[in-house]
C-alpha cells in the first residue's frame, strides 16, 4: 500500500549514488486499512464536499493508500476529480467517518492575455486558458464573479456525429476561429452591461457560468440560420447568407442578437414570461429591447448578420423588419397557439410593446406625441418592471408596471410617469389609475 507524502529518490550515476533526496519517516504499524468505501459512496462524499452535482464531475480513478498531513498518519482513498479544463481535484477521503481529510488542486491554469479578429474584422482582445497540453482555450474565470465563461464551437467527428469542444489555438495572438472572438466578445459586452447597470451577476443574477456554442450546424455540411438559448446556454448558427442577401450570416457576429439570447436568460429567471400569446410577445420584446440597448447605435436588430441595408426587426418602425410587426393595439394578430402559428405570434406582437420603448426613450418628443425622457431612465424602468412581473403577465400589466416602477422611483408626479403613460397611450393602452 503506498504512503503518499513519504519517499526518497536516489540519484545514481554508474555504481555511484550521487545524491538522496526526500523524508522517509517511520510510519505507525497499527494503522488500521480494513475500512472499505463502495465507488458510489466516494462519489456522494466528493459531491457533498464539493458543493456541485454529481452530473458536473466524473471520478478519473481511485485507490487506497496512507497519507501524511499535518504531521498525522491516515488510511484514505486519493480520488482523482475532473471537473472541466480549468478545475480538477485530489482528495483524499478516510473510510472512518467517511470525510474528506485533505483536498489537493490537480489543474493549474494559467489565464493569458490574449487577442484576435472578430467576424466583423475588428481586432479585440480577451482572456483565455493555457491547458495542459500547452494549447489555449476560450475559458476566461475572470467573468462572471465566481464563475467563466466558456465558448465552445460545433465540430462532427468522422462517423458525423456532433461534438463540441472549446474553441482552441497554439498561439494567444492568432489563428482563433473568428465566431468564437466575436462571441467572446460580445459575452462580455452584455455580462458588463447588466452588471453594471442593472446589477446583476450573470442572466441568473447568481454569476452562472456564461456559455456559447458557435458554427452550429443543423447536420453537418447543413447551414443554421439561426441563434437560440436553449435554459443555460447561447448557440449561434453558421448562417445560410446567400449570393442573392437573404438568409443570416454567421450569428455569431451580431452583438444585439447575442444580447437578445442572453435576456431570454433574463427573462427566464425573472418573470420567466411563458413563451405563447401576449406573455410570449413580452418574452420577444423584452429581448429586443435589451438587444438595442446594449447594441445602442441603433434601433434595429440584425444588421450586421444580414446583407447591407438589411434587417431583422425595428424598434422605433415596427413595420419596416424582415417580418412586419404591428406598432399598436388596434393591429394585433390573432395566431393560433401552435408552433406554425408562432405560439400566438410571438415573434410579431412584440412590437407593440418595442413600440412604446421607442416613444418613451426619443419617439414621443421626435414625432410630438409628448414626452421622452431618454435610454437611461428608460432601461432603469423596464428593467425594474420586469423583476415584478408574472408567467401570465400581458400588455397591460407591463403597461402598469413600467408606470408602477417610474412613480417609485422618479416620483408619482415626474415627467417620467408622463412619459410612460403617454408611450403607452400612442400604442393603444391606457394605464389605469393606482
């Protein structure tokens, strides 16, 4: 049985031992190894010790053995721990009382300083891991707090069948897959934003790890025109754009639609709108108009995954995107509740509400239909809004609250309270008295 901690190398050059080096130390006889621990209990110790899912890990190996810490002798079981690229762990559990005794880091990662060309052909700098196999990976923990962000991209192994590994290269300073620094980037970007303006600490407020997929593919060789966040996590399609400009390019490149996804996250955690109806068309909104106010040059979402002049959805035009969308309440479409109907047309009833966002922030005082009080003040009530409502909620109650949410925090007779009431009014919903 080996007693970890205790041993000496000989250096012998010839029949000559050169140098001894190392502590052997007489280790007590009565050490008691008849104590056994199944696999299955070793893995409930590591993850009661560890705090995580026994899903998130994978016990490599485990044998017995005698440790020395803190000048005792202990029978324990070393149990290897891989967690990802950036976390493993030794730990050395006693049979007797079943506990950890001693809890030793096998990955030490070493975050670089690191740069590349975006899909856009912007140069941009981020952080990435040196692994042990002297490559880098896109993993930086230096964000969220407590946790990383990871992008991994879609690759298919040579029977076809879909893989995902971290997007890697031999050198911090070149030969990055381009979608990868685009959405590292842009992770960034939106991490920073709703951390500093909203306080928040990752889509769940509680710093989860911040995770993309990039060059999604439907099957291999088969383009996907489109980006989704599937509960935990971005995927972005290597996009169908074609010679003709319709269809997407890589979704990857587009900070407002990586924004977009990463407010479903928002959502999903908050009010946690459910996806059908008016609800789902606040679900949309909501991300949209995250979208344009992390992407703030513009109103409009898309441009730049689609061919020039191009895009996705306005805010402040409703009719005027890929899909028109109606801007008032009197232009509603009514869609069945099905997955060809949009879920209600969720998709397209979003502009109402997009709508009233634009009049609140510049579109009332540009079109003189009252007051406008700008994007910052604006974000702060929608955002407040949006913690208070429910699964059910439906325009006017996100009417209502934005109301709500401005009297509570600018005063009940602030031109804010005006201005949400009037942004609401030109899209057809009066708010109530409260």
């Amino acid at each position: 049985m080996p007693v970890w901690g205790e041993q000496i190398v000989v250096s012998v050059f010839g029949s000559e031992v050169r140098s001894i080096t190392g502590a052997l130390r007489e280790s007590p006889l009565n050490i008691d190894t008849n104590a056994s621990l199944e696999k299955a209990e070793l893995l409930q110790i590591s993850e009661e010790h560890l705090k995580r899912n026994r899903d998130s890990f994978q016990i490599t190996s485990h044998e017995r053995g005698i440790i020395r810490y803190a000048k005792r002798f202990s029978y324990t079981y070393k149990v290897k721990i891989y967690v990802s690229p950036s976390e493993g762990w030794e730990l050395y559990i006693s049979p007797i009382g079943k506990r950890v005794v001693l809890k030793v880091p096998t990955i030490f990662t070493q975050l670089t300083s690191s740069s590349g060309t975006d899909l856009l052909g912007s140069q941009v700098s981020f952080n990435s891991t040196k692994g042990s196999d002297g490559n880098f990976i896109m993993l930086d923990d230096s964000f969220p707090n407590s946790s990383q962000t990871q992008i991994a991209e879609n690759i298919f192994d040579e029977d076809g069948e879909r893989l995902y590994g971290y997007v890697s290269s031999s050198d911090p300073n070149s030969g990055w897959n381009a979608a990868g620094v685009s959405a590292m980037k842009n992770t960034r970007i939106i991490y920073d934003y709703f951390l500093n303006k909203h306080n928040r600490n990752s889509f769940d407020d509680k710093g989860s790890p911040l995770v993309s997929i990039v060059d999604y593919q439907s099957t291999e060789g088969e383009c996907f025109n489109n980006a989704f966040w599937n509960g935990s996590q971005m995927t972005y399609g290597d996009g169908c754009l074609t010679t003709r400009g319709t269809g997407f390019g890589n979704l990857a490149a587009s900070l407002d639609v990586a924004a977009h996804e990463v407010a479903h996250g928002v959502v999903q955690f908050s009010a946690n709108l459910r996806y059908e109806n008016q609800s789902g068309a606040l679900n949309e909104s909501f991300a949209d108009i995250f979208g344009v106010s992390i992407d703030a040059e513009d109103w409009v979402l898309g441009e730049d995954i689609m061919a020039s002049g191009r895009f996705l959805r306005s805010i402040s035009n409703p009719a005027s995107g890929r899909r028109p969308q109606p801007a008032h309440l009197d232009d509603f479409v009514f869609l069945p509740n099905t997955k060809e109907g949009d879920w209600g047309g969720v998709h397209i009833n979003s502009g109402i509400q997009n709508r009233a966002f634009y009049l609140l922030v510049e579109g009332n005082e540009k079109e003189g239909k009252g007051l406008s009080i700008g994007r910052t003040d604006a974000e702060t009530i929608i955002y407040a809004a949006l913690l208070k409502l429910t699964p059910n909620s439906e325009y006017a109650d996100s009417a209502n609250q934005w109301a709500t949410e401005a009297e509570l925090i600018f005063g009940a007779n602030s031109r804010q309270v005006t201005a949400v009431e009037q942004a609401w009014a030109n899209v057809g919903i009066e708010i109530s008295e409260r």
